[in-house]
C-alpha cells in the first residue's frame, strides 16, 4: 500500500510505501545494499554483474536521499553497503588489472556478510518503529484550513514569572472548513508554522519524554492535510466551534488527525499553546518559551499543583472563546468574521487538557458541551456541570489507578445534564492523540487499536457526540457510542443512573 504526502518545499508529491514507511528511494536502496552483501557468495560469473547494477542503484538512491535529506533511519543501511561495498568490487578490481581474483574463506567472510545485513536490516525495522507519519485523509466533505492566533489577555499577569508588566499569552491555531486548495498547495507542517518551529517542538516534545530527539526527528518533517490560510468555505454558513487543551507538556498540534477531521465534517477547531505548560511555546517576537513545570514524585503535592496549572488552563480556554467571540463580530480582523457560531461551543482536551476542560465548562456556561480525552479531573468538582459530558477513558481499573474512576464517576454522576463516559478497548493514554502515528506500535504506549484505527475511533465518537449536542442531530447518541467501546451513561437523577 501507498500513501501520497505532500511536500511543500517544491509543490510536489512524494510517495511513502505505508507498511514500512519509507520513500521509494529509501525501499529501493534496501535490494541494493543487500545484494552487494550477497554478491561474495554468488558464481563468479554472475558477480560482477549483481555488484555493478546494485551499486549503481545505491549511488542513484544516495543521491536522490541527500536531495530531500537523509533520515537517521537510512544510516544503517548505507553503513552496511559500504563496508559490504570493497568485498564486492575487490574481486572486478583485480580482474581489470589482470590479477586473479580472490575470495576469502567463507568462514571468516560470514560473520562480516551476517553483520553487514543485520545493519541493514535495521533501516526498515527503525523506519517502521519511528516514521514519518502519514496523518489520514479527512473523510468529510469541506477541505481544511488552518492558521495561527496569539492573544494577550491585558487583565490577567503572567503567574510564571515574576515580572509585574507580563501578561498572560496564548498561541492559538485554528482549523477551519476551506475552499479547495489548488492541486499542489504547500501543506502544513505538523509542528510549526515553518521548518525552524517544527524542529524546535520536536526537541522538545522529545526532553518531555526523555527520548534522544534523533529518535523522533521524522516527525517534524511531517505535513498535513491542511493549508495554511486557505480561503474560508464560501456559502457564509457559520460553524460550530471546538476548543482544544493539549496534554501536560503537550503542543496545540498534538491532536491535529483529530482537529482535521472535526474541520471536515464543518467545526471550526482552537487548539491552545499554554506557555510554560507547553514542551515549546514559540513566540511573535521570536522567543521560545519552553516548559516550567514539572512532578515532584509526590502525588499529593502533584495533585495540588496540577489543580492550579488547570486553573490556568481553563482562564486560558475561556479567555480564547472571548478572542473567538471578538473575531466572529469583527472586533478582531481576521477571515473567520461573521463565519463562527459562537453560541455552539465545546470545550474538550487531552489528560490535564481534559481536566482543563471540565474546570472551564464549571467556570464559564458559555461552552454548552464538553470533551475530556483520558483526563484525570483535577480540581475542584464543584459547582456541577451543566453541560453534557463525554469522558473517553482507556481501559482503568482499580489496580492501575485507584482514584481515577471514582473522582470521575463523581464528576460525572453530579452533573445536572446527561453525561457519558466511554471505555474504548485496546486503547492507552496516547492512543487519544496522534502518538500511534509516529510513536513504535507498542500497546503499553500507544494502545493496539493500530495507527490507522486509533485516529479513526477517537474522531468518530467525538464527532457524534458534537453533532448531538451542538447541531442537535437526532439519533440514539447512547447506541451510537456503544459501537466504540463500553459506554456507562450517567443521567441528571442520581436514581436513575446506570
């Protein structure tokens, strides 16, 4: 199977076969390298032949690889051509200069043969473990936009720092239903506004989690689906509007599989920056903010600190939907005026994203709907919510996490308006994000649900559950959901809750 990425740098496109992910010159370097490996153990006749068709092919490979850049992937690969390489020439070399060709002892050349293809060997394994991702093609009928916000709130100050005059700021991207872009349109990077932005999340992302940023470098080589500051939809109809927290050091790009394909089905999506909060944070003015927080090992202590960076998060979200508000009457310029429906709003977010979302629909009645993507609700649980609730979890038990599901069943059963709390089989903690994308396919990280159907899932349930309660479609929401896993729905009346 194949996949078409788009790459903005010329226009055009490139293919990257999806089972190993890798490009056409990078699959075809691997019969070329392996075969100078086996020319040794060939018949003197067919030798030189092999050795001079699979150098060639490795050379044009080489080549066309340093053209677009040489992932770490590949290094393995070329190591072991090269060293297989002078063994596979030395006997073409003494031929031409009338020598008699010699082969060493086929118990001493096996182990360097063995070696040379386990190197190579390691390309496709380490390609297929850290690839590029190929983000799936949004399966609604508005092409997708995107572009970048920051906003400073004048009446908040900045609480990570100790300067009086700094005042709260916020990055904010937003996909959005577009026109049709011409074929060719430079796509967006996943991770940034230009190469410099995405390499620097990147890094980032990787010191959150403690892996060498090598590891995950493909990742900010990805593009996505959508354009940035692509023509709106023409039509003039107004949008339903979706704000998203990241994770905990998490990136407003985290969830843009997600966010794409809300945009498609007609959502305009706000996924926040929290600076200080997020891995890297880069600013107009050209600073990078990277984050300021971190555990202590203690999980009272983390507890009590996690509830204040929600409370941050959640004046953030709200802050956002009053900016949203200002852009749609055309308080702030921009080509989303009189295009975003801001009397249809959910709030929703990943983790500590998801416990930031619960706090603002508590705090601020303008979000009527609200998402939490495995968030553990931090803070405080009162008032109650009053808006309808959906909770998607992996798989907890008391043995994994005691206090998870009491505190949210709590959260939950007191909401005065019907809530949801959907278990989904096989998924993990990032299966909720675009992780299973680009991360190794390991189920303890990622969940097993694969890296198409994880995606897939999270924005099916979500997108049912928004075109409930926002566009009021009707249907048995409860028997759509089920479909995706174990449902519990919590009603406003505690007695008759199930």
């Amino acid at each position: 199977m194949w996949h078409r990425l788009p790459r903005p740098e010329d226009g055009r496109v490139t293919e990257i076969i999806a089972g190993l992910y890798m490009s056409p010159p990078e699959f075809l370097s691997l019969p070329g390298a392996f075969a100078l490996v086996v020319a040794r153990w060939l018949p003197s006749a067919a030798r030189p032949r092999v050795t001079i068709v699979a150098g060639a092919e490795l050379v044009l490979c080489t080549i066309a690889l340093s053209v677009v850049g040489i992932r770490w992937q590949m290094l393995p690969v070329l190591t072991g051509a090269a060293v297989a390489l002078p063994f596979a020439l030395s006997p073409l070399l003494r031929r031409r200069t009338g020598r008699p060709a010699r082969r060493a002892r086929w118990w001493l050349a096996l182990p360097g043969s063995v070696a040379c293809a386990g190197l190579i060997a390691t390309g496709p394994v380490a390609a297929w473990a850290f690839p590029v991702p190929a983000f799936p093609e949004p399966s609604g009928d508005f092409a997708v936009g995107t572009r970048v916000e920051q906003w400073t709130d004048p009446r908040r100050p900045e609480s990570f720092t100790a300067d009086p005059d700094d005042r709260r700021t916020v990055v904010v991207q937003l996909w959005y239903p577009a026109q049709q872009s011409p074929a060719g349109a430079q796509r967006a990077r996943y991770l940034g506004r230009t190469e410099h932005e995405a390499r620097t999340v990147s890094d980032a992302l990787a010191r959150e989690v403690g892996l060498p940023g090598f590891l995950v470098s493909g990742v900010s080589r990805a593009h996505t689906h959508s354009v940035f500051d692509a023509p709106v939809s023409g039509g003039g109809e107004r949008f339903p509007v979706v704000l998203f927290s990241p994770g905990s050091g998490g990136v407003r790009t985290q969830n843009t599989a997600w966010a794409e394909e809300l945009a498609s089905h007609g959502y305009v999506v706000a996924a926040l920056d929290h600076p200080y909060d997020s891995a890297a944070v880069l600013l107009a003015d050209g600073r990078t903010v990277n984050t300021g927080i971190a555990s202590t090992g203690d999980r009272d202590k983390d507890d009590e600190l996690a509830a204040g960076w929600t409370a941050v998060r959640a004046a953030d979200l709200s802050f956002v939907l009053t900016q949203l508000d200002s852009l749609d009457r055309g308080e702030i310029a921009g080509p989303l005026t009189g295009r975003l429906d801001t009397g249809r709003v959910a709030v929703t977010g990943h983790s500590m994203g998801g416990a930031a979302a619960l706090q603002a629909a508590r705090q601020d009645r303008r979000f009527d709907a609200v998402i939490d993507l495995d968030g553990y609700p931090h803070g405080p649980t009162t008032p109650s919510l009053d808006q309808p609730t959906l909770a998607l979890t992996q798989a907890v038990t008391p043995a994994t996490d005691p206090r998870y599901l009491p505190r949210l069943t709590e959260a939950l059963q007191a909401s005065t308006a019907t809530s949801y709390r959907l278990t989904v089989p096989g998924a993990a903690h990032l299966t909720f994000m675009d992780g299973p994308l680009y991360l190794p396919p390991v189920p303890s990280i990622v969940g097993s649900l694969g890296r198409t159907a994880s995606p897939r899932i999270v924005a099916a349930a979500t997108l049912s559950f928004l075109d409930t309660t926002l566009r009021h479609q009707p249907g048995d929401l409860a028997g759509i959901l089920r479909a995706y896993g174990d449902l519990t729905v919590h009603h406003p009346d505690p007695d008759s809750s199930r």
